[in-house]
C-alpha cells in the first residue's frame, strides 16, 4: 500500500546492512549505540544505562521475581529430599543423594533450553 519501509521496522529503528554486519538499532529507547566503540565508558556503566530504559524497566519485577523464587526453591529442595529419604542412611549420605540428583536435575534443564531454545 504505499509505504517502502518493511513491516517489521518502525520509523524510530534503523536497519545497518553490510555483508559482514547485520545489526538493528533501536534508537528511540536504550543506551547510546555509540557507547560501546567508547572505552571510557565501562561495562558496568553501560549495563547499568541499559537497565534504567523503559523497556527494561517493565521486565524489572519479573527479573526479581524469578531470581528471589529461584534461591528460595533452591534453598529448601535439598533438605525437602532427604527428609524423604530412608531414615537408616547417614546424614552426609542423605545430603550426597540430594546433591547428586540436583546436579541431574540441572543436566536435564540445560538439555532442556538446548532443545526448547
């Protein structure tokens, strides 16, 4: 209908084509693009103008969110296993159990973001 730009490119991103480098830069929300040829400018400075956008602001809570439930789960999984273990099993065995199967558990989530992306 009239308009030449592609449907996925709003009128506040530029689109930066070459044979070695292709890049979207969305100019109206975000640090400088500029900022990281600048090696005044550390890394944690550039972090930290990246987490003060508007954009990320709103994905801020569900960033706590996950890493709060993430440790609190985390905290409580092993000594929930062993009070399911056998009563006989020493404390250090109940402890290597749980431990083990937690490692395989973290084996099976990153197989799991392998396959799912």
């Amino acid at each position: 209908m009239g308009m030449n730009r592609p449907l996925n490119q709003t009128t506040d991103q530029r689109l930066e084509t070459s044979e070695d480098n292709l890049k979207q830069v969305d100019i109206s929300q975000g640090p400088d693009p500029e900022a990281a040829d600048n090696p005044k400018k550390g890394d944690i400075r550039q972090t930290w103008d990246l987490l003060i956008t508007p954009r990320m602001l709103t994905l801020l809570p569900l960033m706590m969110w996950s890493a709060m439930s993430l440790a609190i789960y985390s905290a409580s999984f092993v000594p929930l296993m062993t009070m399911g273990m056998p009563k006989d099993w020493s404390d250090d065995k109940q402890v290597q159990e749980a431990t083990l199967a937690t490692v395989a558990l973290g084996v099976g989530e990153i197989l799991g973001g392998i396959v799912a992306g």
